[in-house]
C-alpha cells in the first residue's frame, strides 16, 4: 500500500502527466469563473480527447479540470453575488456581504484556504477509507437515502435567519417546484401546463443565478456605487482569511468531513453538502445573527465542504462502479473507455493509479490556489470599480451561464423568473437559501420514498440506520431550537 501511495505520487510529475495535468486545471480554472457551464458540462466536452491518451494522462487532465472548478466558481460567488458554479451558491451569504464591507481579500483568502483544506482531507480520506468502505455504502439504500434527504430539510431551521415559519414556507416552495416535470412513477407531466420545456423539471442553475444574482446586480445598479461600499485596509487582506481558516479549525475540519461524507453517499453530493455546512456554521455558533450579514465562518464552511465532496464521489465509483452524481457518471465513462474496471481490481492491479488520483487532486488544488494567491489583490480590486462599468458583463455572464448548461432560451426566461421571486424575497426579508434546498432535495425525497414504499410499505422506517438518521434531525431541531433559545435569554 505505501509503495503505491507514493508511486502515484511520482506518476503525478512524469512530464506528460503533469502536462496533461495544468491543462485540466487551466480549463477548470475558467469554467468555475464563468457561471452555470458546471463540471459535468466541461467533462462531457473533454472525453474525446482522453482517447489517445494513457489511462494515468487521462485522468490526470480529467481530475484536474474537475478539482478546481469549485475553487475558482467561489471568486464570482465572493466578488459579485453571481455563483460561479450552482455548488458555490452558499458562498453568496456571507462572502458577498463581506465584499461590500470592503473585506473581498480577506473573504477569497478564507474560501481558498478552506477549500485547499478541504480537498487535501477528502483526498486522503478516499486514499484511507477505499479498502474498508464496502459495508458502509452496501447499507444505504433507498430508505437511507430518504432519511438523509429529509435530514437536509432539517437544517431549514438554520438557514431561515429570524423566522423558521418564513423558511418552512420558502422550503414547501422549492419541494413544490421540485415536482415540475415528468413524474418518475408513471411517466406523465405534472404542473407544466403543457410546456414541452418543463418536461425535465426546473434546472437548478437557473433558479441559483435567478435567486442569487439578480438581486445583487439590481442593487448594484440602484446604489450606482461600486460593489465595496467602504475600503478596508490590512484587516480586509487576504492573509487574514487564511488566518481564520486556522483559528476556526473546528468549523473548517468538519465541513469538510461533511463534504466528504455526502460525497460518499451516493444520490446527494455538493449542491446538498454545501448548505449542511453552512447550516451547521451556524448551528454550531453561539452568534448566529452575524452570519448573512458577513461572517467568515458562514464561507470557511460551505468552501470546505464544496471541495473535500469530490474525494468522497470517487470512493463508491472506484470501489464499486456506482457513480454518485452526473459527474461521476462521466468520469465512470472514462474508465470505461480506458479500459479499466471499477472494483477489486483498483485495489489490487491499478492501486498506483488509484492512489495517483489522490495526489492528482492535492496537486491540483495546490496548484490552484497558489496562482489564486498571487493574483488576489487585483481581483478583490475589482469591488472598488464603478458599478455602472460592471453590471453590463455581470448580465452577459449570467444570462450565458443560463443558456450553457442546457442550451436553451427557456432557462433565461427562468433567470428572470426567479431573479423577479428573488427580489421580492430579499425586499421582504424571505430567505432564499431553504427555497433551493427544498429544490435539491425534493426529487431525491419524492424517488427514494417511492422506492422504498413499493419495497418495503411503512416498515422501511424502522430499518435501524433509517432510525438513528430520523433521529439525529429531530434532535437537531430541537437543540438547535433550545440554543436559539438560551441565546436571546
């Protein structure tokens, strides 16, 4: 084992792996900067050319377009409210407003730090956990899947600011919105009043940039001021985000084992552990009203967690072929093209190439957030520009990320839809964020229930892990209810 750690490890520098290598993280690096294209889109475009290539080449150029998109998609989430990829949207929170205060540097250098730490321990975890974690995802099935799903609408309590009843609401909406499309059961359309386009349910790249963005660009251009309405000095820089990284180790460790978990499980992924991590920022925090209005801890959790999922994803899809997500999906693709069986035998004939996929992604992501560093003070600048200058190529970059990931005019219809519902929300203090969460995780409630009802009828809510999930959110309701409790006594 430890000859094939550190074997992958030098695999990494051969000159054409480690050329295939900065190509993978130059692609990622833009399309996590322009919003909505996503990885699954960029992977799909790049398989032709892993053909010709040797399967260490191959998946160096892969994983390292995919291990950096979530690094650099939190730029546009920081700078200017608009998410660079749907998994960075969490960001937005708390990283936006600190742009606006003038504490852009500070808010970049804390996501990149957390997400380096994050990546580098989902990495390492895929490398420890690969040979022992067969029992572990064999137990979850259908009715794990709900229980976890529904365990996700517990932390609606934590995202719903001063009114758990606005977030309850907001939440029903997005599980709402979630049903649009064909019904999984029977095949017939449901709520898309005879649209041919709401076939396939609302994309949720749309509704990110619609909630988020819009309302940000529209302020900006009322305000007719920059992003940052005050300068900071060394307080904002960019040295005293990756000083928070540390001196809050406690919330930047276990987001990313947060991450890392739901990457594990497959079904869920990044658009669902970024808003547990940031969710349990805040229940974890004795001040939470701080959070949404600025504070580090709420872009130290959601940056961990975006980062250290991909390392949990490619545990079941080594050791078992069972892709976890879209992306995964493609990257099975790709193993499948070279060749190579996901299973067994990456433990034992291809253990070098498993364990080179660790350092593919530590190196990757060390890459990327030194080059991130050393161009920082110039992008934080961009806050200080007159908002009139920006608005203009915000709009281009959010309507061309609408239309990217789908290639429809449809999806920038919707952009418009939701950045109007987005606007009302933010004007009548409704929270956003339990809207997408009821959006993410509808469809994964409404297909696991079903499965495990034809399976099991009500019986599969007394499987013993289904209990013991169902449990953990109800007594995280409730303390997190006696917290907020305690804390206005």
């Amino acid at each position: 084992m430890l000859d094939a750690f550190f074997s992958g490890f030098l695999q990494v520098f051969t000159l054409s792996t480690f050329s295939l290598l900065l190509l993978g993280i130059l692609i990622g690096f833009v399309v996590g900067i322009l919003p909505g294209i996503g990885g699954a889109a960029t992977l799909a475009l790049m398989l032709p050319f892993v053909f010709d290539m040797t399967p260490r080449d191959a998946f160096a150029f892969l994983l390292g377009t995919l291990a950096v998109t979530s690094t650099t998609g939190d730029i546009t989430s920081i700078l200017f409210g608009v998410p660079g990829e749907s998994i960075s949207a969490a960001l937005i929170l708390d990283g936006h407003p600190m742009a606006k205060q003038g504490e852009a540097g500070r808010a970049l250098g804390a996501a990149l730090m957390s997400s380096l730490v994050g990546a580098i321990i989902g990495a390492f975890v895929l490398a420890a956990v690969i040979p022992v974690v067969a029992p572990l995802v064999l137990t979850f099935k259908s009715p794990e899947f709900f229980a976890l799903s529904l365990l996700g609408i517990t932390f609606v309590a934590s995202l719903s600011g001063d009114s758990m009843l606005k977030g309850i609401i907001a939440a029903g909406v997005g599980l709402v919105l979630a049903m649009i499309g064909l019904d999984p059961q029977s095949g017939i359309p449901r709520y898309t009043f005879g649209m041919a386009q709401l076939w396939d349910g609302i994309g949720l790249v749309p509704v990110t940039v619609g909630l988020f963005a819009i309302p940000e660009i529209v302020d900006l251009w009322v305000r007719g001021t920059s992003i940052a309405d005050k300068r900071v000095g060394k307080l904002g820089g960019v040295w005293q985000g990756v000083k928070d990284t540390f001196a809050h180790w406690g919330i930047t460790l276990r987001c990313s084992l947060i991450g890392t978990f739901i990457g594990i499980i497959p079904g869920l992924g990044a658009a669902v552990s970024q808003w547990m991590a940031y969710a349990h920022a805040v229940q974890s925090s004795s001040d939470k009203h701080r959070f949404g209005a600025g504070d580090v801890r709420g872009v130290l959790g959601p940056g961990a967690a975006n980062n250290s999922g991909l390392g949990g994803s490619l545990v079941p899809t080594i050791a078992f072929g069972i892709p976890g997500n879209v992306v995964m999906a493609l990257l099975l693709g790709a193993f499948l093209i070279k060749g190579i069986v996901p299973g067994p035998s990456m433990l034992s004939k291809h253990l070098d190439l498993t364990f080179a996929f660790v350092w593919f992604i530590v190196v990757s992501n060390l890459i990327t957030v030194a080059v991130c560093f050393v161009f920082l003070e110039q992008l934080a600048k961009i806050t200080h520009i007159r908002g009139s200058l920006l608005v203009p190529g915000l709009i281009l970059l959010i309507f061309l990320g609408a239309y990217a990931e789908a290639k429809s005019t449809f999806d920038m219809g919707l952009v418009l839809i939701f950045g109007f519902i987005g606007l009302l929300m933010e004007y009548t203090a409704w929270p956003r964020p339990p809207l997408l969460l009821g959006l993410v995780l509808g469809a994964l409630i409404e297909r696991n229930f079903f499965i495990s009802y034809e399976i099991h009828a009500l019986g599969f809510l007394l499987r013993p892990v289904v209990v013991v999930i169902l449990l953990t959110g109800c007594l995280a309701l409730v303390y997190g209810r006696l917290k907020s409790l305690w804390s206005h006594d």
